[in-house]
C-alpha cells in the first residue's frame, strides 16, 4: 500500500489545521506499522496521476480528496453504522473516478478515520462533531464554491448508496453543508439528482413547482455556471468528469420542467 504517497506528502492546505492533525495521525499509526512507502511521505505524488504527468496544482487535488475521506468518514457513521453498501459504494467510487489503486488506500484512510472517531468519541461524544466543523472551516476557507459543490455531491451519493437516506445522514450532510458555507436547498438538489419526477426537477433546480418560467430559466442559468464542469478541471480529468455526469443531470432536471411547461 502507498498511503504516504495518497496524502500526496501531506502537501497543499491539509498542511496545517485540523485536517493536517488527522493526516498526521494517520500516517503516524502506518509508520508505527512499519509500512516503509509510508516514509516516502515528502515524496508525494499527484494521486491517480501518471508519473512524469502529475497535475500542477497537486497540492489543492490531494487536499480535496483527503478531505472527501474525512467528511464520509462522518457521513457513513452518521447512523452509528458502517453499512456494508456504504463501503462497496466508497470502493466501487474510488475505482471508477480514482483509479484502482485508489481502493485499498482510501479504504485503509477511512478505517483509520472511523478509529480516530472512536477514540475521540469515546472522551467526548462530541469531540469528533467538533473535528469535522473545524475541518469544514479549514475546507471552505481554501476552495472554491465549485469544489465544494463537488464534495457535497460526492457525499450525498455515498448517503444514498444503500437505497435509503435517513434522518442522522440528512442531518449530518446540513451540518457539512453549513460549515463549508452551503445551504439546505443545495443539500436537497445533490440528494435528488438522480430522481426522475418532476418533483425532484424542481429540487434539483433549488425551486419551488410554483415559480414562475422567468424564475426557471434564471434558476438553470445559475446551476449551469455554479457547476459547470469545467470550474473543477484543475483537481484532475476524473473529477472533471464526475462534475460532468452532475452537470448532465441538472440539464435533464431542467429538460423536464421545461417539458412540462413547454418551454423552449
């Protein structure tokens, strides 16, 4: 396994802060193990990037995606459970957008993650809630508004993998939310993405079915530019594509309103 190298040598804002105090932890308790990759952490590398081809702006990608893994750490355990479909999901999302050789690392993170919450949890029930605001300050101070849409996507696909959403996820994705500056509607939207109502068009659209078409057209206007694939291209081509299949889904959200209302 090459988790030091996944950290990306602890490199860009998970340098400091909370999230740089988890990472820390994390590669502390692989070099305790003796895994030597683990030394190789001031080597850090693009992750799912090519050798010889690595993404200038590695630093910002390792800390998205290490931040991803802190804040589904929370969200899987929301219910107090690690579901079974929750984890394939988190596989089966690692492979297709990260590469293969992304599983078994960001596996590994999030066991680890889920046994720092233990630890802490267990002398403060609270002190793990507390660690996940913290590092949602940290996130939303060091990336954009777009990137931070793409986590909470990212994160609401995760709630819904086993078939259904309850009440601790919902809850637990407002309070993410909140922190990295979201609101409750964009919580709803990413939730209902994949629908294929009419109802769940217009959640999509973060709008009410009484709008007006002038309302709609001007709701679409602003989900095209705020997600808008191309906001995220500098984390990498994989997580471009992501904000691609995202954005499609807003286009079909729209498509049916405008349906609906016979719209052109």
């Amino acid at each position: 396994m090459s988790t030091g190298k996944w950290i990306g040598g602890i490199i860009g804002f998970i340098t400091a802060g909370p999230l740089g105090a988890l990472a820390g932890v994390i590669l502390g308790s692989l070099l305790e193990e003796g895994n030597k990759q683990a030394e190789e952490i001031f080597r850090g590398r693009t992750y799912g990037e090519p050798q010889g081809n690595q993404n200038p702006y590695m630093g910002q990608r390792n800390s998205f995606l290490f931040s991803l893994l802190v804040l589904a750490s929370y969200i899987i355990k929301a219910d107090n459970k690690i579901m079974h479909s929750e984890m394939e999901f988190v596989r089966k999302f690692l492979r297709m957008n990260f590469g293969e050789m992304a599983v078994q690392e960001g596996e590994e993170i999030l066991l680890r993650l889920f046994e720092q919450q233990k630890r802490m949890n267990a002398e403060n029930p609270q002190a793990f809630k507390n660690t996940i605001r913290e590092c949602g300050t940290q996130i939303s101070y060091n990336t954009s508004l777009e990137e931070r849409l793409q986590l909470l996507a990212f994160l609401a696909e995760i709630a819904k993998s086993d078939g259904n959403v309850c009440q601790q996820e919902i809850e637990a994705l407002k309070e993410i939310a909140t922190v990295l500056h979201l609101s409750e509607k964009e919580v709803e939207s990413m939730l209902n993405l994949k629908g294929n109502t009419l109802e769940d068009a217009y959640k999509v659209l973060e709008i009410e079915p009484t709008a007006t078409d002038d309302e709609v057209r001007s709701a679409y206007r602003k989900m095209a530019i705020k997600h808008h694939p191309d906001k995220v291209a500098t984390l990498g081509e994989d997580i471009r594509k992501a904000a691609n299949e995202k954005f499609q889904r807003i286009n079909e959200a729209k498509d049916r309103i405008y349906k609906a209302r016979g719209l052109k």
